[in-house]
C-alpha cells in the first residue's frame, strides 16, 4: 500500500490544484462569450483585454500602489526589527513589538474598516487626505506589508554575525556607516525577500483597498471581483492567463538565479 498511496496522493494534490489553473487557461483561447462552452480557438478576448481602459488603468494604478507600498514598507519594516534586534531593553518595546505583530493576525476587514475611521477623521480635522485615494491605499497597504518585512529582517538580524559589526566599530566606523557599510549589505537578501513578499501582498490585497479607495483609485482585484460577480467573462479568463505566465517567468528566472548561485558556491 506504501508503495502507490504516496504517489496517487501527490498526483491528486497536484490535480486539485492545477486543473482549474489549466482549465482557465484554455478557456482564455475560447471564442464563445459563454466561458463553460467552447466554440473553437481564438485570441480576440486577449485582444479585447487590451482594448479595456478600465482594467488597464486598474492594473496601473495597482503597479504604482504595490511599487509604493513595498518600498515604503521595506523601510518601515527594516528600522522596527533593527530596533528591535539590537536594542534588547528600552520604553514602549512592548508597544513596538504588538504594533509590528498586530498586523499579521487582524483580520483585513478589521483593518480595512480600522484604517477607513482614521482617514475620515483625519480629514475632519485636518483637511487631509482629501477624500480617498491611491495615497490613503499606500498608505493602507504600507501599514500591514511592514508587518512582514519587519519578521523578515528580524530573523536575519538575529541570526547575523555580531562579530562583523563590532570590528567595524572597532576600525573607528560610526553607527550610520556600520549599518549601510556592513549591516544591510548582509541583510540585502532577506530584504529582496521582504519587498517581493511585501510586493506580491499589495498586488494582491482586495478588501482593504475596498475600505480606502475611492473613485478613480480602483486596484485591479477591486476591476476583476466586481467583473466576475454576474458571471466569470472571457476577458478575465485572458488577463488571468497573462498575470499566470508573468509569474511562471518569474518563477522560472528566480530558479535559474539560485542554481546558478548555488554552482558558484560550490
């Protein structure tokens, strides 16, 4: 039983996931408008999708946002776990560490309706921001993507030599030329790790941008969920297909990096 259980299981586990992926993908080159009938190949929905200003500027805008977010939150994030990596004792660590942990176990709905409140009244008594828009997303998305960053850099600080930052200090170098000299070289990759990470969460995130975005500030998830819910069209089947084949390339490009590296270390 040993001997075919293990491999079935994994067959089926590996159909329950990609044959939906598969079936998508096929049906993008459907050329019947109804998505569960096939009426011979096509790409004119491809075409179509290009011709959609309103998925295109979606996608845009969810570029510029995830772009934004992650930068904003790789250094938001990197600071909070240098801080709390290497200063072990000092008022409000405690604060500090909830406020970066809260992030990972509140629900989004939560956060997204949190989020929404303090805009509104931020523009009550201040004036700003004016209304809801791609800044009051970045801002959204940068509050709980740092969340990620921040456990991220903390456990490579932690498992960081500490040697190499007290013999810089000892050769006469300061704290500030101690973290960009020798501290984020050494961290880099787990950075990189942080804001893809980071990257991937904004690009992906539907309600909390619904809470904090308004007109003309819609992501792309915001486009495709309010497009599938009469009914999945074939044009979402193309723009799934083409967001799956970016990724796939990437995929393949970030395998290819790392067994190159790996052979170089060898």
């Amino acid at each position: 039983m040993r001997g075919w259980f293990l491999p079935l299981a994994v067959v089926l586990g590996f159909v329950f996931l990609y044959a939906p992926i598969v079936s998508l993908v096929v049906f993008s080159f459907n050329d019947s408008r109804l998505v569960t009938v096939w009426g011979g190949v096509s790409t004119r929905w491809y075409g179509e999708l290009l011709r959609d200003r309103q998925i295109i500027n979606a996608a845009w805008i969810s570029l510029q946002v995830a772009f934004y977010s992650a930068t904003l939150a790789t250094i938001i994030g990197t600071l909070g776990a240098f801080v709390l990596t290497r200063f072990s004792k000092f008022t409000g660590r405690l604060v500090l560490t909830a406020m970066i942990t809260a992030p990972l176990v509140m629900p989004e709905v939560i956060t997204g309706l949190s989020l929404l409140l303090l805009f509104v009244s931020m523009e009550q008594m201040v004036g700003w921001p004016a209304g809801r828009g791609m800044p009051t997303v970045v801002i959204a998305h940068t509050t709980f993507c740092a969340a990620f960053v921040a456990v991220i850099a903390q456990s490579r600080l932690r498992s960081m030599d500490d040697s190499l930052e007290e013999a810089a200090r000892d050769l006469g170098a300061g704290p500030v030329r101690v973290f960009f000299d020798v501290t984020l070289p050494v961290i880099a990759p787990a950075l990189v790790a942080g804001w893809l990470l980071a990257f991937t969460l904004s690009l992906d995130d539907l309600v909390i941008a619904s809470f904090v975005s308004g007109p003309g500030a819609s992501t792309l998830p915001m486009v495709i969920f309010s497009k599938i819910r009469l009914g999945v069209s074939p044009d979402v089947n193309a723009l799934a297909t083409i967001i799956i084949g970016f990724v796939l390339i990437a995929v393949v490009i970030a395998g290819w990096l790392m067994r190159r590296a790996m052979r170089k270390g060898l």
